[in-house]
C-alpha cells in the first residue's frame, strides 16, 4: 500500500462519524447495562444470578466493549491520514496547542462539573477542595467514563515522535502496526507474569497496537478501502464471529465451566476491536449511503459523539437516582431500555445544541456532507 501524495489537505473520511457513531452506542450501552449484569450485593439493581435476562444483559454489555479500543483506532486513522503527507517536526507546537483547547481543556472543565455534580446529587452539598481535585485529575478519578481522556492525550504526546519516526523510514512504516502490538503485548505480559502495572487500563500502552494499526490504515487509507472491496467478505463476517467468541468467553467464565486464562480474553478483545473498525470503516462508505435516512442520523451522532460521551454519565445518574423499577420483569426491562435511550438521546441534544449555539456565535454554518461523500475542499477529521 502506498501513501497518497500531496500537498494538499486530505479530504475528510465522512465514513468514520458511522463508526463513531457505533462506538458511542457501545459506551453509553455498557454504561446503562452495568448494574443489570452486577452480582447479588453489587447493585439494587442485579438480577437472579444464572437468569436468562441477566444472561442476555451479561453479552450485550460484554460484547460492547469494543468501545474504547475502537475509538483508539478510529484516532490512529484520523491523526496519520491528516498529517502524514505534510508532517515535519516544526508543527509539533501547533498539534500540541489544538489538542490542549480540544481536549486538555475540555477535560479539566467536565472533570470540575462531575466533581461538583456527583456531590451535589448524592450528598446535596459541595465542598470544593482545589489539591484533591487537582490530584484527582492524573487518573481521571472523578469520572468513571473520564479515564479515556487520560488515554488519548498520552497518545496525542506520543504522536509527534510516532510520526516523526515513521516519516523518517520506510521500515519503521511498513513495520509499525507489529511494533505497536509487540509493545502492547509486552506491557501485557509484564503485567500478568511480572507485576501488576498501576492504572493499566488507562495507560495508552494497553491499546498502542490498535492505534498504530487505525495509524498504518489511516497512511494508506485509499488503498485500504480498494482492498476492502474484495477483502469486505472475509473482514465483515470475521468481525461478527469475533464479537461472538467474546461475549461466549465472558458467559462461560461466568455461567460455565471457565478454563480459560486472561490472556484469551484479551486477544478476543483486541482481534473484535481491530476487525470491527475495518468493517465498520467499509460500511460507513459502502453500505449507508444505500439508506439515506439510517446514513443521516448516524453521521449526525458521530459528529456528536464526543459530547455525548462526556454528558451522558450525568444524565444517566440522574435517571437512576431519581427513578426505580417497579413491577415484575416487563418493568425492569422497560427500566433499561429508558435508561440507554434517555443519556443517549438527552446528550445527543444538549451536543447538538451547544454545536449550533457555537456556530451562530461564530457566525459559521455547518458544512454540507452529501450522505457518504468525503467533503472536498475541508481538512481531514
């Protein structure tokens, strides 16, 4: 595969706000779910252990958990597809001073709104103590959803070096996507046969390989998607398989006999997570622009994702707090429902409003994208 060349700023990937737009399904999926699949004395809310419906919970939530992995790729492809063909060092200090108003900045706020709403929902007052929360904000500790921020801006470090790297050599680019998966699995296996790595889950070194490989395809992404076109058949239908072979590993860990190490868990996770951004990626561009209207509203959510992400755990809260389940198991079914509808569709809304009051502030309309059609003329994501 050979990168595009260019002086040009590449056209934006519309096809990715459709994969944007599954993986915040996923979060706000897994969030809404999770006391459905807790244990006796772990929730209000857990079920009989071994029921069905606390079964299905169990997969739905666990085949979900694609979600963070995928968005690591999707921001592999994103940031190597912009800056790959005009990357050079000196641009490193304006990278660095777009991600801190685009993300630093953003997540320093909503971590002072969720340290203020937390308490003022479960204790009904606030005490606002400046050190703690300032130490709270290394691991993200005032927000469950929040350690993805920790994440992402450790690989919005990394990334002038990874780039700098790979621009300077054609074998570190044809190499990087093993690179990044030896690093990972060496981390991985430090951790589970040397000792425990602290706050592993929100080290960038536990998902490095997915990002280097959205990277390597975000390099190459026109070949990439003439590849899919043939490749497609095998890619879809081994993504589906994978999300399967994870949701059986969880069921059978903790409904059947187990037998199986972490490490099967892991890979299950890491194979779904890679396959199912390639077949989304394809999807996104090939198969919704055929429904216009489906097409249309997940472009729509993905552009709202990232607000969605960050609101939806207070809405959420809200409902649960306010609201109980009453009656037999229509009801409690009904509850779940409500409660990934309402976070989802309340923050879609308050995204999407805050975009347009940002806008008419601004004085900006929103760029037209026809359904599946990368926007000419317009930087990539």
């Amino acid at each position: 595969m050979e990168p595009s060349k260019g002086k040009k700023g590449r056209p934006k990937i519309a096809e990715l706000d459709i994969v944007r737009a599954v993986a915040i399904l996923a979060v706000v999926l897994i969030h809404a779910t999770a006391d459905a699949t807790a244990r006796a004395g772990e929730s209000p809310l857990a079920l009989a252990e071994g029921s069905l419906t606390q079964m299905g919970f169990v997969a739905i939530n666990r085949m979900s958990l694609f979600a963070v992995p995928l968005f690591l790729f999707i921001s592999g492809v994103v940031l190597f597809y912009r800056y790959y063909d005009t990357w050079s060092l000196k641009q490193a200090a304006g990278f660095y001073r777009k991600r801190i108003v685009s993300s630093i900045i953003p997540y320093v706020i909503w971590s002072f709104v969720y340290y203020v709403f937390n308490q003022w929902l479960f204790t009904r007052s606030v005490v606002i103590e400046w050190i703690p929360f300032l130490k709270m904000l290394q691991w993200a500790d005032v927000g469950y959803h929040l350690y993805f921020m920790i994440i992402i801006i450790q690989f919005y470090l990394l990334f002038p070096l990874m780039m700098t790297l790979v621009k300077s050599s054609g074998i570190l680019e044809k190499l990087m996507v093993p690179i990044g998966f030896g690093i990972q699995a060496g981390f991985y296996a430090y951790n589970h046969y040397v000792a425990p790595l602290d706050h592993r889950p929100s080290l960038a070194v536990t998902y490095i390989g997915v990002f280097m490989l959205g990277g390597y395809i975000g390099i190459h992404y026109s070949a990439f998607m003439q590849w899919m076109r043939r490749g497609a058949i095998l890619i879809v239908p081994a993504a589906v398989l994978a999300g399967l072979a994870l949701g059986g590993l969880f069921l059978n860990d903790r409904y059947g006999s187990g037998g199986f190490s972490h490490t099967w868990f892991e890979t299950a996770q890491n194979v779904y997570a890679m396959l199912l951004g390639m077949a989304l990626t394809w999807v996104g561009a090939v198969v919704t622009p055929r429904l216009p209207g489906v097409h249309k509203a997940l472009l729509a959510l993905g552009s709202a994702s990232f607000g969605i992400y960050l609101a939806h755990p207070a809405l959420l809260s809200l409902y649960r707090v306010g609201i109980q389940p009453t009656g037999g198991m229509l009801s409690y079914d009904l509850y779940m429902l409500l409660s990934f509808l309402w976070p989802l569709l309340g923050s879609w809304f308050l995204a999407t409003a805050y975009s347009w009051v940002s806008r008419s502030l601004r004085g900006r309309k929103p760029a037209a994208v026809p359904p599946g059609v990368p926007a000419k003329g317009t930087a990539a994501n």
